[in-house]
C-alpha cells in the first residue's frame, strides 16, 4: 500500500510543477495572488461582521449563514492539516501561510471558496453563482500555481468544502427552525 502511495504523491508534485507559475509576468502574478488572497478567512470575517452590523436582515441572515459554516469549516479544516500534516511545496511566496499554517493538506482556501459556492446558491441567483464559482475555481488555481499548495490539496479542499457546506446548511436549519428566539436576534440584531 505505502508504495502505491508514494506513487501517487510524486504524481501529484508532477502535476503541481506543470500548473505552478515559473517567472510569470508581473501583471498575472499579482492578479493569482490578488485572487488567492480574496479567500483568505479574515478578509471574510471581518466582512460578514461589517455586513451583518450594517444590514437589513436579509443581509445578515447571509451574514450568519456564511459565518456558521465557514467558521465550523476553518475549525475542522484545521483539525484535519494537523492530523495529515503534509509539508507545503517549496516556493517563494505565500510566507504568512507558511508561518501560520505550515501544513498544506486539504487547502483550507479551497475548501472556503467552494463552501462559499454551495452556500450562495441558497442566496443568489445562476449568473452570481456562476461568478463566484469561477472565482473558486480560480483561488484553488492560484494556490497551486503560487505554489502554497499541491494540486491534490486543492481538489480534495474544493471537494471537502462542498460536502461540508452542504451538511452544514442542514444542521444551520435545524437549529434555527429548533431555537427561533436565537434566530430572530440573529436575523434582526438587537
């Protein structure tokens, strides 16, 4: 079994090296790593807290639904790099990660940008949902070719999160249905 796996993670660090960028232009480096940093989590909590504050409770119920399952999301996804903990690939770029957050399997970026997919579609209509999945894809892109993750990391994030967010937004609903007193403050503020 352990050759086999090994087999498989040389062929997953090929297949990295071909999709990562190599002395690309400025203008697309900065745009990979523009993208790339569009997912990470603290841009988005500090922008679920600003929407919920400054919303009607339309916004904020898209506020605390984003907030339950991608905080749940970065809890687990957390667990599980610590559980694995696969060296990230060797590069340049991206040092706050490598610092803060060593371990690079499942990409916690990947799994947050497809949780965001499955999570909008109960919001927002095909063509933003079709948007913000091409945004997605593009962060799990930019991640592999910045060379912070393998392409593995982020097939396995992207397909992570979506199961995550799917299960989620079902216990979300329960709960809100189970403590509506919870929710109406949730929903409306105080």
């Amino acid at each position: 079994m352990k050759p086999f796996f090994y087999k498989l993670l040389k062929l997953d660090e090929k297949a990295s090296k071909r999709l990562a960028l190599e002395h690309p232009p400025q203008a697309i480096e900065f745009f990979f790593k523009l993208i790339s940093h569009s997912c990470d989590s603290w841009y988005w909590l500090v922008g679920l807290v600003a929407l919920w504050i400054l919303s009607k409770p339309s916004g904020k119920e898209i506020a605390v639904t984003f907030s339950f399952v991608l905080g749940f999301l970065a809890i687990v996804v957390l667990l599980i790099k610590y559980f694995f903990k696969r060296a990230r690939p060797e590069g340049d770029w991206g040092q706050i990660y490598r610092i803060n957050d060593p371990h690079s399997f499942p990409s916690g970026h990947a799994a947050r940008a497809m949780a965001i997919v499955i999570i909008s579609i109960s919001f927002f209509s095909g063509w933003a949902v079709l948007l913000i999945l091409v945004w997605a894809l593009l962060v799990g892109y930019s991640r592999v070719a910045l060379k912070v993750h393998y392409l593995s990391d982020v097939l396995v994030g992207f397909l992570f999160g979506a199961v995550f967010a799917f299960a989620s937004l079902s216990v979300f609903n329960v709960l809100i249905d189970n403590f509506p007193k919870i929710a109406r403050f949730l929903f409306h503020g105080f």
